[in-house]
C-alpha cells in the first residue's frame, strides 16, 4: 500500500496527541485517519498547526467511521471526520450581523422603522378620496 503524506498533510492536537489530517476549509470539515479512536466530541477545540503558528478549532460535529479508510494514503483503517469552526479567523471576520435601532416612542397608523423592508398599504379608490377631502387639499 502506497502512504502519501499529501494525502494528509496537516498535523492536527487532539487531547495533546497529534494526527496528520486534511482540512477541506471551504466545507469546514477535518478528516483525519486514526487507528486508536481519539478522545473527541462536540464542542472540544483540535488545534491545527500552521508553520509556525496555530488555528483553533472548535469541533460543531463528530462523525468515526470504521474501515473508511481502506488503507489509502495512510497505514490507519479508520475516518474521523470533525465539523469544525475556525476560531482563530472570526475576529478578522467582517459581522453580517445588522445593526441594532433603539427608538424610544413610535406613533402613527403606518410606521417603517429599518433597513432593507418594505411596507404594503391597501387602500381603496373611495378611501383616498374620503382621506383627501377630510385633509381639505384643493
């Protein structure tokens, strides 16, 4: 069996032991190949090393699957697959989270407070007319 260490080349810590994994960011998922099950669950962090730095991630699901591997790419049988969040990136994150409004008192019929709404007014032909004459416009 052929062991490419490109097929895992990250080193992953979990619970002070390291893995080589692989990390698909653009699907937030760390799969990692394992003989002797890793101490792991929801919510625990793995830390990924990165040159000389580190990212933490915090584990959102766990997934171990038996085999999985068939011995491709590495000498481990089993998968460990991790859902992960990067926590180290969300601080340089730009917030898509909408601003909050603190309005005191609002009063009137119709009010629109907000950004990005809209608002839908029905009113019939004989009611515009009744509100124009009643707000005496020639």
């Amino acid at each position: 069996m052929d062991f490419d260490p490109m097929d895992y080349p990250e080193k992953i810590m979990i619970s002070g032991f390291e893995f080589n994994g692989y990390r698909n960011m653009s699907k937030g998922t760390l799969l990692i190949p394992y003989t002797d099950e890793p101490d792991v669950g929801i919510g625990d962090m793995v830390t990924q090393k990165s040159g000389r730095r580190e990212i933490e991630l915090k584990i959102v699901d766990v997934q171990f699957l038996p085999g999985e591997t068939g011995g491709i790419g590495t000498k481990h049988q089993n998968l460990l697959i991790l859902k992960v969040e990067n926590l180290s990136a969300q601080p340089h994150l730009k917030s898509s989270q909408a601003p909050t409004f603190n309005i005191g008192s609002i009063s009137g019929d119709q009010v629109q407070v907000g950004s990005s709404n809209s608002q839908v007014v029905n009113i019939s032909v004989q009611g515009l007319v009744d509100a124009i004459a009643k707000s005496g416009w020639r």
